[in-house]
C-alpha cells in the first residue's frame, strides 16, 4: 500500500488547487462587497486585467488564454451581484476596445495613467451601457452614488499596487 510520503506530488495539481482556492476567495469577496458597500466589487480591477490581457494576446498574436474568459465571466459575475443589466460589460468592453483604446493608447503615454483610465471607464461605461439597455427597456434607471467614486478611486490605487509590474 502505498503511502502519503511516497506519493509523487505534481506542480500543476498545487497550482490547480491554489486557483481553485483564489476563485472560491473572489466569490466569497464578491458576495461579501454586495453586502457590505464598503468593500469595492473589483469590476473596475478586473477590466483593466481583461484589456491588459486584451493587449498582451493582440501583441504576442495568441489566442486568449482561459484567464481573459475566466477574468470576463468574474466581471459577468460581479455586475449581476451589483445591479448592473446582464452583458453590460460585454458591451462596454466592445464599445472601449473599438473607440476609446486607440486613441486613448496613442495619446496617453504615462502607464500609471492608463490603469486609472482603465478603471474609471469600466464604472462609467459599464453604468451608461446598463442605463441605455434599461432605457430600452423602459425601466426606472440606475442612479449614480458616490460609492462609485469611491470604488473608483480605491480600486485606481489597488490597480496601479496590482499591476506595478507589468506593462500594457
């Protein structure tokens, strides 16, 4: 019979259980900042991760790996536990990628710039894209709080502790 010390440990089994245990840990937080308004939903971090992602495949010329899907559905995720309309970060990551990322990409230089940018559009356009399918709805619109500017500012400031290292 074999034993527990004589059994080969594989790398990827500890790092399948260590994502698996991280994505259990941003579930847990996700329902925790839906409760508590003080905790930040993160949305704004994880889209700044997805564009990071966005670029480093476009530049590379890879396929997206299971991160960028698994970072979209979190966001999916997290704007259904915050009230936002279904795929509004879908549309709003469309709608970011094809008008604003050139130009902004072009005309903005400072890296530390970009991830505030990053974040802050996330907010704003994931709010405008739910309020505009609620308009054609014809339900009764998101109102803004300040509690979005709050999660914007703390989550520009974990975004750039994030991302110190890495370039977009």
């Amino acid at each position: 019979m074999q034993t527990f010390s004589d059994m080969q440990r594989n790398r990827s089994d500890i790092q399948s259980i260590k994502f698996f245990i991280f994505c259990v840990f941003l579930v847990w937080y996700e329902l925790l900042s839906a409760v508590y308004a003080i905790l930040p939903p993160l949305i704004g971090l994880f889209f700044a991760y997805v564009i990071s992602l966005n670029n480093q495949a476009i530049k590379k010329m890879e396929d997206y790996t299971k991160s960028w899907y698994l970072a979209f559905l979190f966001l999916i995720f997290a704007e259904q536990i915050h009230g936002f309309e279904l795929f509004s970060c879908i549309f709003a990551f469309i709608f970011y990628y094809y008008f604003l990322h050139e130009w902004l990409s072009t005309n903005f230089k400072l890296y530390q710039g970009m991830l505030i940018v990053y974040v802050c559009s996330a907010y704003i356009l994931i709010f405008c894209v739910s309020n505009i399918i609620l308009y054609i709805k014809d339900q009764t619109l998101l109102q803004i709080y300040k509690e979005y500017l709050y999660y914007m500012v703390f989550e520009s400031f974990l975004a750039l502790f994030v991302f110190r290292d890495k370039y977009l």
